[in-house]
C-alpha cells in the first residue's frame, strides 16, 4: 500500500525528508532485521501518508519515528553505534535521537497510583505492535508500516477512520491515561477538519484537566491555530469536549453574549470569534508570516472581544446593542489568556496593544494624520501592519453581504504614505542634537524633547533639517 524507503531513496522528491535521513531509516531497518527484529514507522508519517492517499491531502510529514521489535533498548544502541551516533538524551523512556530520528522500543504504562501522573513508562521489546499500539490515543495514530517491505499494521481501524474523518480513542482503559488527549483531539479537529466521535468525547469529558501544565496546554493550541486551515473546527471540538469549560472561562464567556445584528448578522460574539480566527488563518498563509507574526494575528483575532461580555448592553435610547470600552475590558482577560497558554512575551506585548487599539478603523476618515503617527508609536511593539490584518479578520469574520473593504485600503494606505504601517517613525531630533545647540542634558532638555516629538507627530516637520529649525526657534522663545 505505502511505497518502500526503497523508492524514496531512488526518487528522493517524493518526501520532504532528506536523503540522509531515508538512508538512515533503511540502514537501520535492514540492521534490525539482520538480527531477528523488525523496525516499523509509527505515529504522524503512516497517518499522514494514508491521508494522502485516501483524501488526497498532502501534509508536510518531516519526522520519522521508528518503533524496535525485539531488541533491548542497550542492544539497539550497539547496533545503532556503528551507522550513527546515538543521542541518549530520552532513554530513560525508551526513546534514541539518531540524526533527525527518533527511534524507540516498545513501551507500556504501569500504574503506580492515582491520575495520569500515576503511571510509569517501562520498555518492553517483547510486545507486538497491536500491544503497543494499544497505549496511543486515537486511532489514526496506531498506524505503522515497514519501511523494508511497505507492509501496513492497522490493527485498530486507523485507515476506516481516516476515511470516515473521526477522531476515535483506541482503548477506553487506557484513554484516560492521560487527560491531554482532549486537547490533542482538538487540534486533530481543527487540523485534519475531522469530527470526533461521540463515545470519545463523553470519555474526555469527565477528564480532569487541572494538572496540565501550562505548557503542554500551549503546545497543542499553539499546533491548532498555526497549522489548521479552519481552526474554528477545533475550538468547536474544544467546546463539546469540554476543553472550554475547564480551561478557558474567557472562551466560554463569549458564547450567547449578544451583538448587534445589523453590523453581526452572523449571531453572537462566539460565532464572530470563530469566523474572525478562520479568515485570520487564511491571512498568515496569504501572507506566508513567520512564527511570532502568525501567532500575534490568530490569538489578536481569537481574543479581540473578550471585553464584549462585560460591556455588552441594549442602548434605552436607540434599542441597539452596544458594547462600550469592551477593548479596554478585555485586556486582561486576553492577557490571562495567553499567559496560561505560554504565548511568548513578545507577542502577548503585542496582542494587548492590538486589542486595545482594533475599533480604530472607524475613525481612519476622521483621523488627522497625527493620530495615526501616534497610533503606530502606541501600537509598539505591535505595527499597524499587524493591526490591518487583525482588523480584516475581525472585519470579514462576519455574515455581511457585499462588505466593503474601502476603510481598510485607506487606512493602508494612509499608513504607507506616512511611512509607518511597519513600524513607528523614530524621533528625527535626538539628545544629542540638542546639545551641538548649547542645550545641557536635564529637565528642559527632556520637556523640549517631548516638544519636538509632538511637533513631528503633528507634521510641523517632517525632516531633520526641519526639526533642528522648529528647535532653534523654540529656544529662542
């Protein structure tokens, strides 16, 4: 069914792994099986192939894990040793770094008490396949393959549930073995745009997720809301999974908070919020942005109404629904937010500017181009680049027909004409400057600062020529 390592080796176009790295995967295998084991391909590369086969999706598989049958963990890295060098960093879990490979025997848990972290991890070469398969959490997961011979084990329904597209645990005794499986089984949603199955999400409901930690909370949002193409399918998943309720009440809030139909047709804050972070995943790809960048427009767009349910109210006067200062409320709890989710510093700095700063649109017609000179100084270390992208989403994340997106070319395009859609202008007058003029470095250095900083952002002048100009005559005053 899967082609050879074999083939890749002679058409090394045919995978995003290096000829290295195929290489390396066939020695091994041939050096196992030269012994009397069997080295299988197991985890995200056989799921992803089948993907691809069966659905046509082709995802960018760069990792290999390869699982040892037959061989104590110390007898592989002898063999190993030979080929290349061994990185033991994870053997205490039964698990090699070789090159870029992760090459592991079999394992099994042992409960030693209560909870999740009441098991331990033993290796045990002896199991088959099915047995180790056993412990993994869904079952498009369980697929392995032999990279000598492209025979596939499928022992649990992995290749049916990739066709049907569900998420399905492989065992109900072990599932609960670790309640970070809910989620994983969001961000395969929103990731693989699969629904997961009913008996799963009761199973993950009763899941205690208090003793996660931060950071393994973080990792798989992070993977959900930069690699999912429609991420709102994942936080759907989230919410019937109870991931919402347990972790994220800033979520949870937004759901039946009402808006004003005429500019949210599409129905409460929940549902904008889930069409806002689908076009904003839609804009990182467009715009082919890096990390920190990405990850400053999707958790902008996922977070800028979090201030709408303590804000939201109907107007007596006009019978609208209205939101006032809900971007000032919501500040915090974006902050709060992130931080449980381990979003780097930088990108939560920029966030909380963004979400402070995204219903400026509708004043771009009105705003002297000295508001927009501030508007980039305050945004720091946020651009209005950045704030344009989050403002599209939140713009078109909405059931409007025909929305007209002249605001946001303006609003560009002021920003380019002024120079600051990227970054803030820097001051063109510095201290320094000031003292070549007679002026000594203290109190009515730094008030003449601020003055020139004012004038430039007022366009009093616009070069330092100018500002040495404006200088010479404010002294003089």
């Amino acid at each position: 069914m899967f082609q050879t390592f074999y083939s890749l080796r002679q058409n090394p176009n045919e995978t995003l792994l290096s000829e290295h790295e195929v290489t390396l995967t066939i020695e091994i295998a041939e050096a196992v099986r030269a012994v009397g084991g069997r080295a299988l391909i197991v985890g995200g590369y056989p799921r992803d192939l089948m993907m691809h086969q069966k659905l046509g999706r082709y995802l960018e598989t760069k990792d290999v894990d390869i699982e040892v049958y037959g061989l104590e963990l110390e007898n592989l890295i002898a063999l190993i040793e030979p080929l290349h060098h061994v990185n033991a960093v994870g053997e205490s879990f039964g698990v090699l770094k070789v090159a870029n490979l992760d090459v592991s025997v079999p394992r099994k848990d042992v409960n030693k008490g209560r909870g999740h972290r009441g098991f331990s991890v033993e290796t045990d070469p002896s199991l088959t396949h099915k047995e180790a398969a056993r412990r993994r959490d869904f079952t498009i997961n369980t697929l392995a393959f032999d990279p000598l011979t492209a025979e596939l084990f499928d022992e649990y329904g992995g290749t049916k549930d990739i066709e049907h597209k569900i998420i399905r645990m492989v065992d109900a005794d072990t599932f609960g073995d670790d309640p970070l499986r809910s989620l994983r089984a969001m961000q395969f949603a929103g990731r693989f745009e699969f629904s997961v199955d009913p008996a799963t999400i009761l199973a993950a409901k009763a899941f205690d997720l208090s003793e996660l930690s931060h950071e393994r909370i973080g990792e798989e949002w992070h993977k959900l809301l930069l690699k999912a193409e429609k991420p709102s399918l994942g936080l759907d998943a989230g919410l019937a999974l109870g991931v919402i309720e347990q972790l994220h009440p800033q979520l949870q809030a937004l759901i039946g908070t009402p808006q004003e139909p005429e500019w949210h047709p599409e129905g409460d804050v929940w549902n904008h919020t889930l069409m806002a972070i689908d076009v904003a995943a839609s804009i990182i790809r467009r715009e082919n942005l890096g990390r920190d960048e990405s990850l400053t427009v999707m958790f902008g767009a996922l977070t800028h109404d979090f201030g709408k349910p303590y804000t939201t109210a109907l107007d007596p006067d006009s019978g609208r629904i209205r939101s006032p200062e809900h971007a000032k409320a919501g500040l915090d709890p974006a902050l709060e937010f992130m931080k449980l989710l381990q979003v780097p510093l930088l990108v939560r700095k920029k966030v909380k500017r963004i979400v402070y700063d995204h219903m400026f649109l509708p004043q771009v017609r009105s705003a002297k181009d000295s508001a927009i000179r501030r508007l980039a100084k305050r945004l720091q270390p946020a651009s209005i680049q950045e704030l344009l992208w989050v403002t599209e989403a939140d713009f078109l994340g909405r059931t409007l027909n025909n929305p007209d997106l002249s605001l946001l070319v303006e609003f560009y395009k002021r920003a380019e004409d002024l120079a600051v859609r990227e970054s803030s202008q820097e001051p063109l007058v510095l201290g320094r400057d000031l003292i070549k003029l007679g002026m000594k470095p203290g109190r009515e250095m730094g008030e003449m600062l601020k003055r020139l900083e004012k004038a430039q952002e007022d366009g009093i002048f616009t070069t330092y020529e100018g500002g040495i100009e404006y200088c010479s005559k404010q002294m003089k005053l």
